[in-house]
C-alpha cells in the first residue's frame, strides 16, 4: 500500500478540478455555469433576495474574479430570467420562480454528488480537512490582501 500523498496545492487542487469537473457536468444539462451556479446560491443563502453591489463582491471575493466578470455573470442571470432586478436606491436582485427552480434542481443534485464523493470517509478526517482547509483559504485571502 502506498503511502498518503503530502497535502499541499497540488494534491488540493487537484480534488478542486475532479469535483467541480462533475458539478460542471450537472450544470451542463441546464445550461447553467460554474460561477452563475455560485451567484443562485449566495441568493438562496440570502432569503433569495440580496444587494447587486454585495452579490458581486462576493463573488469576487470567493471565486477571485475581477468584478466586470462577476458583473457579467449577474447580467446572464438576469437576462434569462432566473434573476430579476429591483428597483431602488442600492440595487437588489431577487430569484424569479425559475431561478428558485433551478437552485433547486441543481442543489438537490448537488447533494447527490457530495453524498457519492464523501460517502465513507469519517466525521473526524472531513472535520479535520475543513479545519485545515479554512485556515489555508484565509492565509491566502491574506497574501492576496498584501497585494
């Protein structure tokens, strides 16, 4: 038996690429993108409404892209209708019906995927990876921050 690989980017990176490579896939089907997937939940996880500007900045901050393209993303939302804009002095984006369907379909696919690809592994080894894992993020959020 060989031995556990060293956890470091590569390895990290690695099961990053194969798991959003199968979400990607689900996505497919509904022709839903990877980062418009990650705008529909930030909106569900905020009662489905939420500020345009604070959506945006969220996305830039977790997916580390710039914000024309986070921008972009909300605009293909919107314009397929799962996103509607309303009015008002700070613009804010509500899940339509189709939108709250789709967040639907793909998060109970989702579940399924995670449910296959964390199935035997123990509580503890998983709650020792999320310890770890959140600790690596924030050091690298800090050294972006350093510029």
């Amino acid at each position: 038996m060989s031995p556990a690989p060293t956890v470091n980017g590569q390895v990290i990176g690695q099961a990053h690429y194969a798991t959003r490579a199968v979400l990607e896939r689900l996505l497919a089907g509904s022709g839903t993108t990877f980062h418009q997937c990650v705008a529909l939940n930030a909106i569900a996880d905020s009662d489905g409404t939420i500020e345009r500007r604070r959506l945006a900045d969220r996305m830039t901050a977790t997916l580390k892209i710039a914000g024309p393209a986070a921008e972009s993303t909300l605009s293909e939302l919107v314009g397929a209708g799962l996103l509607a804009e309303l009015p008002g002095s700070e613009p804010q984006l509500t899940l339509t019906a189709a939108g709250r369907e789709l967040h639907r379909t793909t998060s109970a696919g989702t579940a399924g995927i995670t449910a296959r690809l964390y199935a035997d592994l123990p509580a503890e080894d998983l709650a020792t990876a999320g310890r770890v894992l959140t600790v690596v993020t924030a050091r690298a959020n800090a050294v972006l921050a350093e510029g």
